[in-house]
C-alpha cells in the first residue's frame, strides 16, 4: 500500500510529501481558491471553523495581492460615488 501511495504522490508532484501534509494542502488551496471556510472544515472533520482556519490559512501572496488590488478598487470607487469632503475645525 505504501508503494502505490508513494507512487501516487510521486506522479502528482507531492513526492515528499506525508498524508497529513497533503490534508494540510488540501485545505490550503481550497481556501486559498475560494472554497467557504465550513466546507473545508467538514471535509478535514475539524470540530470548528476556528480550528481550520487557526491551522490551514498560511500567507499566500497571490491573495495579498487580489486583497491590495480589492481595497484599491474599492476605494476607487467610493471616491467617485462620494466625493471626500474635508472638515475643518477650530
């Protein structure tokens, strides 16, 4: 069994990887990809949403950067909605 596991990561590019080191992946990508933090809770069979994500939401800088590109765009937006209108006090 381990043989075919082992030739089974190999072939997907996860050679060094242990099984819980793919559930850990597994659960990386998915919430990196967009995947609800409850879905992947169930399937990992975590007993909370906290505990999912306290072990499985590393950093990943393509969604740092969507984040930046995000808060700029909307920020982008409010300004032409609703111009900024400085208040000035005494």
């Amino acid at each position: 069994m381990r043989t075919v596991a082992r030739l089974w990561r190999t072939e997907r590019g996860f050679e060094g990887l242990k099984f819980h080191e793919l559930r850990h992946t597994q659960a990386t990508h998915l919430l990196a990809s967009g995947v609800d933090v409850k879905t992947v809770q169930e399937r990992l069979g975590h007993a909370s949403a906290m505990m999912t994500l306290d072990q499985n939401s590393q950093a990943i800088p393509e969604n740092d950067r969507k984040a930046a590109d995000l808060i700029g765009e909307l920020f982008l937006m409010r300004s032409k909605a609703t111009p900024i209108i400085e208040v000035k006090t005494a």
